[in-house]
C-alpha cells in the first residue's frame, strides 16, 4: 500500500451530506479529505440534459423557519458561490378529475382543512372539526421537538390525539400524497417528522422549494466543494474506497482500489447505507439492524425527462398526481417554469417522477413499464403530450431521498465497536431536515459533534 497525507478526517462519499460534513470540518480548522467516488461531487443531484435543456427532480428545500436549514448555512459560512430562487408552491390533481387545485401556503389548521375539503373526494361533514384540531396539534410541535419524534410512528400519534379511523384515513391521505408514497405505507412507515415535517414544509411554508441556478449539483454542490479546496480541504475525485482501515479496534484510515492509503483520527461515511457494508471489516449489530430495514423496504423511481415541440403542458409548479384512493401517482415538475433559462426558447420540458414498492415496480414491467405509466398519466393529463414529444430520457436513482421519513433501525452516529467511525449520511441519525436537506443535515450535525470529539 502507498501511504498518502496524514488528515484529521476522512469523509468518505460527496453527496450533500458529505459536503456539508467536509465544508463543517474545514470550517472547525481541521485537516479533512473528502473522497468522491464519482466523476465529480453531488453525482446523485446532477441535472439531466437532453438536447441543452437541464431537468432534476431533487429540488432542495430551504428550512428557513427550522433555523434557515443546513445546505444554506454551510454555503454561507464557507463563502460558495450558490444563487437559487423560490419555486412557486405545490399544486395537486388527482386522476381523472381534470382539476388541478392550487395548493396556497396555509397558516393554520383551519385554512388546511379548507384545502383539503377542496381537494377530498371525501366530504369533510362533522369531522371537519376534529380534522382542524389535529392539525392545529400538528403545526403546534416545535420545530426542534418536530425533529426529535422521527421514530415515532405517525399512526401511533394520530391515535393519541383521538382520531378516530376515518379521520386518520383521511390525514394519511393526505400525508401519502405530500410524501410520494401510498397510504399503506404512509401508515405503516411515516413517523411524525416525516409526515408532518413535508406537510408543514411544503404546505405551510416552513421549507419551501428552490431552483438553484443552474441546477443542484452545479448550482449548490459542486460550487461546496470548490470552496472546501480554497479553505484548504481536500477532495479526490472519481477515486473509490476499498476499505476502511481498522487497527486495534479503531478506525486509522481508508484504503482506495489503486492501493494509495489516507490515514486519519477519524473516518467519517457519509456514503448511502448500501455502500456501508462493502467497505467495513465488521459490521455491529445496531449497524446491521440499519441495513438490513434499508434494504426491506428498498423501492424503485424512475424519472422521465421530455422535450415538447407543443405548448400542451399547463401546469405552472411542482404537482403532485394523486390516484382515487389518494396514494400519489407522480410529481410533475415543468422546467420551462421553474428553470426557464435553461429550457429552449419556444420549447416545453417536463420532468416526471414516480416511487414504486418492488412489487409495483415488477407489476408494471420494471423500467420500460414505469415509463409507460409515467407517459400515460401526462397524455391523460396533457393531451397531445405523446404527439409532441420530440425527445426524452429516462433516469432512476440509486439513492433515496425518502428514508429519513420513516421510523425504524437507522445508522448510528457513531459506531459501538470501531472507534472514531462516525455514520454522517442521510441513512443514520440524528437529521434535521428533509430530501436533499436531510443529507445536508446529516453531514452538519455529525461535523460538529466529530470536531468537538477531536477537540
């Protein structure tokens, strides 16, 4: 093995979750490698181009209400270049109606319960009361305590604020919509962070959604990791770890594939819950435990990116699609709305999303038949979508945005057994935030808590 630079801290993975952890540590003085084992950082939030024309699904959001969130600070206090604007709120449909209902910021309990009579195929009648009273309890959670109650399943809490079954149909309803998954999983898996977090963010504006310029990784990663190399860190990209080095029961480094060593006092993974078990000599129960419940309900998306020669698509913001049972269809995003600089004059593009379990995902015919479902859902929504679709492209994503909305097994911060291994993704706990902020929190949080380790 060829020995390399002595560092404080090795981050390892250079999604969001690893740059604000990297950028954190630069930041606290300390000597930090960040290893990005893609061709560049923020790979997984790269935008997808098709003839020019730049699409992207994860939309950060910005937590301004939860103290103004971790991807924003962390940009800030290490001087990256990063510019966005706010997207325009959600909007909703559900199929077959041919009403797209715009989905205002609401205040209170009382203007969601408006909101969602409008929208519910369901009457509202003498629940409505009962309806505002939950809600009114749900926005009244502090946004600390919010965070705090991400292994608490959000069933349990609707059942002891005394709603009743029908009422907690109704709210998984609309939690499953807001959180891109059906209302059996909503129910089973969603904890109170994870529902109420998306629905006070999305709805009530507490984290409302960005278009960084020109796209994520672009706009907010990569301009991350060059200013973590101009304070003085280090990044190797599109080198891959084989290992993580352990002596003595303690983390001293990471070995890569050219056989090339970095040795550190601490090595922290930021990389996704599937990659921890490949490169870790062992692996701890409570670990374990975190990939296996990563893996049980490991699930499918697939995206679709289509340029349009017609003006058929008329939706102006992120909509959500609902089914008639109120389980969530797909995500729209119209590009040439919220990014027009970056679509083509006189051009239309459309970005479509669609979570699948496996055995949807198998239902439908894997990949080409998810295509097919997502290219349905917008002929029927736009007609004359199939028609004038000149190009498209298709995506599916690796990693995935929603676990850290769901109670059960997690990665720890740190490891029980191995000393100075630290777990800083979006897979382990504690996070403070959502989608893309969620990894972003994951990496700010276990920053500190490892610089006042070292300190």
């Amino acid at each position: 093995m060829t020995s390399q630079d002595n560092f404080d801290v090795v981050v390892v993975g250079a999604g969001m979750a690893g740059l604000c952890c990297a950028a954190t540590l630069v930041n606290r003085g300390l000597k930090t490698l960040l290893v990005a084992e893609t061709p560049e950082v923020a790979w997984n939030i790269r935008a997808v181009d098709v003839e020019g024309n730049k699409g992207y699904v994860q939309h950060p959001m910005w937590s301004v209400a939860w103290g103004g969130g971790s991807w924003y600070r962390v940009a800030r206090e290490i001087g990256a270049n990063v510019t966005f604007h706010v997207a325009p709120p959600v909007d909703l449909t559900i199929k077959g109606s041919g009403v797209v209902h715009e989905v205002p910021i609401c205040t209170s309990g009382a203007a969601m319960t408006d909101l969602f009579a409008a929208m519910s195929p369901m009457p509202l009648g003498d629940l409505r009361a009962e309806f505002e009273r939950v809600l009114d309890a749900a926005l009244a959670i502090p946004y600390q305590e919010l965070i705090a109650m991400d292994e608490v399943p959000i069933s349990k809490w609707l059942s002891e604020q005394g709603a009743d079954p029908i009422l907690q149909f109704m709210i998984m309803t609309f939690v499953a919509n807001v959180c891109e998954t059906t209302i059996p999983i909503a129910t089973e898996h969603i904890s109170v962070f994870g529902a109420w977090g998306m629905v006070r963010s999305l709805i009530c504006g507490e984290g409302p959604v960005v278009c960084p310029d020109p796209d994520p990784a672009q706009g907010v990663g990569i301009p991350i990791g060059q200013a973590i190399e101009r304070r003085g860190g280090t990044v190797w990209r599109g080198r891959k770890v084989k290992r993580v080095i352990v002596d003595d029961g303690r983390a001293t480094g990471v070995e890569m594939e050219d056989g090339s060593v970095a040795s550190a006092r601490v090595v922290a993974l930021s990389c996704g819950t599937s990659r921890v078990p490949k490169i870790l000599p062992t692996i701890s129960p409570e670990v374990q435990a975190a990939i296996d419940h990563a893996f049980s309900l490991a699930g499918e998306d697939v995206c679709t990116y289509t340029l349009l020669s017609e003006p058929v698509v008329d939706i102006k913001s992120y909509t959500m699609v609902s089914d008639t049972d109120g389980s969530n269809l797909a995500f729209l995003f119209p590009m040439h709305h919220l990014s027009p600089g970056h679509t083509t004059p006189g051009k239309q593009f459309l970005a479509a999303q669609g979570f699948y379990t496996p055995e949807q995902y198998q239902a439908l015919g894997e990949r080409e038949g998810a295509v097919k479902r997502l290219n349905e859902i917008c002929e029927e929504l736009f007609p004359g979508f199939t028609a004038a679709t000149e190009t498209q492209k298709t995506q599916r994503h690796r990693h995935h945005w929603i676990g850290p909305l769901l109670h059960g097994p997690r990665l720890p911060s740190k490891d029980s057994q191995i000393e100075g291994l630290w777990f800083s993704g979006d897979g382990s706990r504690p996070v403070a935030g959502l989608g893309v902020e969620a990894a972003s929190s994951a990496g700010l949080l276990r920053a500190h808590a490892i610089a006042d380790s070292l300190a």
